[in-house]
C-alpha cells in the first residue's frame, strides 16, 4: 500500500451507504483510523457527510478522536 502512497492527496470518509456522519453505518471507524495510524499516514484526513442538522452538532464523534496527535505531512 505504501507505494501507492505519494498519489493520495488525502482519505475522506463518511457513513456508509448514505453518507451520514460517522460512526453510522457499517464502517468501524476506530479500526480504520487506528490502520490509518499504524501505517503511517502522514497526510490529510477529512470527514465529507451530509450532517443530520445543524453542523456542529454532528461533531460529537470527532470526540475521541481529538487526542490524537496531528503530524506534519512529509
């Protein structure tokens, strides 16, 4: 995976089938954010889903996640 590495500019997520705000749907987002880390990744990361509301009501499951220490890209 790491080869293909220098031609992603950045992993979006977001609910899956519908595009709702994380954690709904069928994605483990703790295991994909940890395989995230444990690889490496160095660049972005975004959320793009349709918020049910207002926005920054939809941010309560950023909440463990905000921890995490944010790296430089290389």
């Amino acid at each position: 995976m790491h080869h293909v590495w220098p031609k992603i500019g950045h992993i979006q997520f977001a609910g899956v089938p519908d595009r709702g705000p994380p954690p709904e749907g069928r994605v483990d987002y703790v295991a994909v954010f940890d395989e995230i880390d444990r690889l490496g990744w160095r660049g972005w990361v975004g959320a793009e889903y349709r918020p049910r509301g207002v926005t920054h009501e939809s941010l309560d499951w950023f909440r463990p996640y905000r921890t995490r220490q944010a790296r430089p890209a290389a």
